[in-house]
C-alpha cells in the first residue's frame, strides 16, 4: 500500500514504527467527485479519511461548519461514536487515503495521545500536547548555551587585599565571591574567594585586617566558555563538586555561574530575572533585566512551557519591573498618596511579549500632588519605551491627563465611559474593567473600581452597551474562508481581532454583570461557571480556546522577534501546521458559538 503516507502530521505523528506499520497495511486511496457527499448525516462509517489532495466542506443543513484540507483528516469522532453527526460533501475533487475502523481502533487501543488527538475535545486535545511536550522541556532547557543563563558579575581584587575589606565589597556588590589577581606570580594567577574562605579565615585567628585574601584563595579554577551547553556546565560542576564556574572567553573574564542560577534556568527563568530586578540601582540596571524577559519566553515557550504558565511569570515581571521603576522616578510621598495600575492584557495577566503600554494613576482625594507630576508621567513612559513597551498608540498612558486623577475624578470618568453610548468610550471602559495594581495604596484603585460596580447594578441598558463592544472590530465569518482558502495568496488572521478580543470581552462583560472582581479570564471563566452564569462545558472550552489564541500569537511572535521585526500580532495561516490549524478551528469555533450565547444573553440584536 502507499508509502508515501505522511506520519508527520497529526495525529499521525505520535505513532511507533509498528503502529505505522499497521497503518500500511490497512489504508487505501479513494477518489470523490466535486459535490459528491462523503458520508452523510446519521450513516455508520467504516473508514477514517486523510485528504491527500482537494478540500471537503463539514455541513450542518446548509452552513459550513468547516473546511478539510491536505493531511487533515476526518470523521474521527463519527467512526468512535458509530455514527456520522454532519454531512461531509467534496468541495472539489478529492483523493484521500482511508483508514478501516478495525485499524483506528487498534491504534486507539495501543495510543492513548492518537485517540486522544483524534477525536477528544479541545481540552483533552491540548492536555495531551502539554504532556507530549513536557518530556522534552528539561532536555531542551539543558541544551541551551551557558551566556543564555544568568552570568553574574565577578568583582576582582588583588592577593594582597586583607579579608576584612573583602568582607566589605561582600556587602556592597551583594555577593558571596569575589576572583582574586595574584600578580606575583609570572604569568599572573587567578583564583577565586567565597564565603567557604571566609570561614577558614575566621578560624586562622589573626585579625582580618591584616590576613591577605590570597593566602586563602583557591587558585584552580574551573571555567566554561560562553557558548558551552548548560548541560555539560552542569555536569562539570556536578564531577568538579564545586558550587560555581568562572564563565571565560579565552582570557577574558565574562563572569560566575552559580550552581543555584543554574539549576533556577532549568526550572524557573523568572527567578534570575527577578534578582537581576532586585538588585538592580538604577534605570540602567532595570533596563538589562527588561531586556532578558523576551529571551525568557523564546526559552520556556519552545522548551513546551505552557503558554498559561509563561504568561503568570511575565506579568509578575512585569509588575515587579514597572513598580522599580516607578519607585525610583516618583518620590516618596507620591507613591503613598497613589495607585499606579496596569489594564488590559497586561492587568489580566495575559500580556506574553511586550506590545503597548496600558497604565494609569489614581490620587487620593484632596492629596496635593507634586508641581512636576506631569514630567515624572511623562519620564515614567519614556523608560518603559526604552525598556521595549512602546507607548500605546491610544494614548492610554498615565503620561496623558486623561489617564491620572483623584479617586473622584476617575469615578466620574469611569460612570461616563458606562452610561454614554460611545464606542470609544466602552473600549476605554473595558480596559479598565481589568486593573491591577502595580504601586501604592492599591485601596484607591478599589474605590474607583467599586463605583463601576454600584452604578452597573440592575443597569441591562448599561451592560447590554457595554457588551456590545464585542463587536468593536466587526462581524466577520472570513477567518474561515481565509484558514482554508482554495487559493495560494497570502493568508493573514488577525487574533485579537478574531478570537482573543470577543472571547475577553464577552466573559468580561458576563463578569460585570455577575459583580465579579476577578480581573483574569480564567479567573472570571471559574467564578461564572460556578456562579451558573456559564456551563462547566462551555467554560472549558473558551480557557482551552484562550490558550490555543495565544500560543499562535505567541509563536508568530517569537518569528517576528527572531528577525527583529515589529511584532504585529498576525498569524500566517500557511505556516501553521495541520494540527495547529485543527485547534485554531475548533477554538474560533467555540467563539462563535459564544458570541451566539451572548446576542441573546445582552439582547445585542435590539441595539442594532
């Protein structure tokens, strides 16, 4: 039978040699005419079919559901169940191989991840991705280069220096060793002087003023290079049984790898970033930490870091980075007398790599602010555009008057954004709908936040307004034209404006009219569902559907990044692989159905 069957492509591609084996044997090629109906509605299949060539339109009367295309593969879920439940009609000419059922569940039985990619759900779709994934997350961490980890600063002193000033440089650089230059000795020496040292210097018993660390400095080193695998530095450190590496390009000292550093890689990138954050004096020194997180993501992303996960560690960065920042620009008693707040995908914990900036800060009320408030706003977005946030193109930034004020003042903008029928008005509202604090007394910004809810209680005009945001970019079924467009032209879908935004604003809007506080989507998913507002059904599918948006983002992204291109947000559907073109469309799937329930839970056709 064929050779040519293509075992790359899902959910083909999990199969032992055996396994497609089997599948030789078994499968054979058919051929439909255009418009000729492959299986009909209610009929028992006996095979699964692989398109070879040609597109197969999935019909419910007369609307298409979907669209099959090369290497895609159908009806999996038909042939477990014994039934078909739509009717499958040849666009155009089709050859496809096809699969007897005796086969499929042969390899259902014998593969779990087959069936599970065959036929489950969405969710069961991408929980056995996250497992397949997981087993190479730490083998691929390990195969990253040692000056992608956190190489740290390595102060040198001279031999002669006395322990005691060591000490000192041990409290001021904030480390625990320091290399040592003994320079009488042709050629000159290097060592290394830690805390271990120390100890032995306390037990010498001469004074520490006057006991010269080289005396007790170890001189053999143990080096990596820059460009050295991780794993192998690893592995040195494990043999050598030492606790840190002098990390050198030929005789130049680039710094230490601590085996803590190390290991935190390997199991948590955030946690470097965060003491680079910690430590950092200045602007300056923030702005090296900022400039890691983008390579953190590449890292954990294609390490199968799960997207939910990846994103929960960015926004805590984030926050952390933003609130140095501001703490070093605004002084004191500003910071006490105000909130500084993210919104959007950043206040939702959903933002992954840097695009604009959504913040703003709120006063207290009758608090006198400083004559310069207006320049430090201004310094304050200045930095985040050097540290990679461009500013937003909106103007939703502190740095504009709109976006500070007292807590009365943000109460009455924020009444008006609800009850004034203007789009531009509820776009600013539901960005606000996801504040979270970053600096300050974070009790102002729940008093602003509780004057929307007030004025939203038995308000359906009010929040049938606000949902109808949901189609703020317009009622469009193109995607599904473009995702399996019969053409060869470029084919690029916008995801926030697709899926992302409808799916966020649709579950915020539920939020507000359930008086919820919770500000993430899934947050807001759980507290729903259990509120009955949602089905535990619906609500994991639009989580599940969430986190296939942003991996695709994410990872068209990360290509933009890679070639130093503006990060646009688009997806090119011709670089998706078959299986990522099955999730996609299963999850904008999903939002129609959403958007459906919400017409109907809003009234939204009645303000038409």
């Amino acid at each position: 039978m064929p050779n040519a069957f293509n075992f790359s492509a899902s959910p083909f591609d999990c199969l032992d040699p055996d396994e497609q084996r089997l599948v030789r044997q078994h499968v054979d090629v058919a051929y439909f005419r255009a418009g000729e109906t492959i299986l009909e509605l209610g009929s028992a299949p006996s095979h699964l079919f692989v398109i070879i060539k040609g597109f197969v339109s999935q019909l419910e009367g007369d609307e298409v559901l979907a669209t099959c295309g090369p290497d895609d593969c159908f009806d999996g879920r038909g042939l477990v169940a014994g039934k078909v439940s739509h009717r499958f009609v040849a666009a155009e000419e089709v050859v496809a191989y096809q699969l007897a059922h005796q086969a499929v569940n042969e390899l259902i039985a014998s593969n779990a991840a087959f069936g599970a990619l065959l036929f489950s759900d969405l969710g069961d779709k991408l929980s056995t991705l996250a497992q397949r994934q997981g087993r190479h997350e730490l083998n691929s961490l390990t195969l990253a280069r040692v000056e992608e980890a956190f190489v740290r600063p390595a102060p040198t002193v001279e031999a002669g220096l006395d322990v005691l000033s060591v000490v000192r440089l041990f409290q001021a650089e904030r480390t625990a060793n320091v290399l040592v230059r003994d320079s009488t000795r042709q050629p000159p020496r290097l060592g290394i002087f830690t805390t271990t040292g120390l100890q032995r210097a306390v037990l010498d018993g001469r004074p520490l003023d006057t006991l010269p660390v080289g005396e007790l400095a170890s001189f053999s080193l143990v080096t990596v290079r820059p460009d050295d695998l991780l794993g192998d530095a690893m592995a040195l450190m494990l043999r050598s049984r030492v606790h840190r590496v002098v990390v050198m390009a030929g005789d130049e000292v680039r710094g230490i790898l601590e085996a803590l550093d190390l290991f935190s890689f390997l199991g948590n990138h955030s946690h470097l970033i965060t003491v680079q954050i910690e430590q950092a004096r200045d602007l300056a020194g923030l702005e090296q930490a900022a400039a890691q997180i983008n390579r953190m993501i590449s890292l954990l992303y294609r390490g199968g870091t799960r997207v939910a996960l990846i994103a929960k560690l960015v926004q805590q960065l984030n926050l952390r980075l933003f609130e140095r920042a501001w703490s070093m620009l605004a002084p004191p008693d500003l910071v006490a007398n105000s909130c500084l707040f993210v919104m959007g995908s950043e206040g939702r914990g959903e933002q992954l790599l840097k695009t604009d900036q959504d913040n703003a800060l709120v006063l207290r009320d009758g608090y006198l602010a400083p004559a310069n408030l207006d320049a430090l706003c201004q310094r304050f977005s200045e930095v985040l555009s050097r540290f990679g946030y461009p500013e937003c193109p909106g103007g939703i930034m502190l740095s504009r008057p709109a976006w500070r004020g007292t807590v009365a003042e943000f109460s009455h903008r924020v009444r008006d954004w609800l009850m004034v029928p203007d789009a531009e008005k509820l776009m600013h509202l539901a960005i606000f709908m996801d504040a979270h604090a970053v600096c300050g007394d974070d009790r102002l910004l729940a008093e602003v936040q509780h004057s929307v809810h007030a004025l939203s209680l038995d308000n359906e005009a009010a929040l049938s307004r606000f949902a109808s945001a949901l189609d703020a970019f317009g009622e469009s079924n193109s995607w599904l034209g473009r995702l399996f467009s019969l053409g060869d032209e470029a084919r690029q879908l916008n995801l926030k404006k697709e899926g992302i935004f409808p799916l966020v604003h649709g579950v915020r809007s539920l939020a507000l009219a359930g008086r919820l506080r919770e500000t993430s989507t899934s947050a807001r998913l759980q507290a729903l569902v259990a509120q009955g507002a949602l089905s535990a059904e619906m609500g994991d599918e639009l989580l599940s559907s969430l986190q296939v948006f942003m991996g695709l983002k994410l990872k068209a992204g990360l290509a933009e990044w890679d070639k130093q291109r503006p990060i646009s947000g688009a997806v090119d559907l011709a670089a998706l692989s078959v299986l990522e073109r099955d999730l996609l469309k299963d999850s904008l799937g999903v939002v129609k159905r959403f958007k459906a329930q919400l017409r109907h839970r809003f009234h939204l056709d009645a303000l038409a």
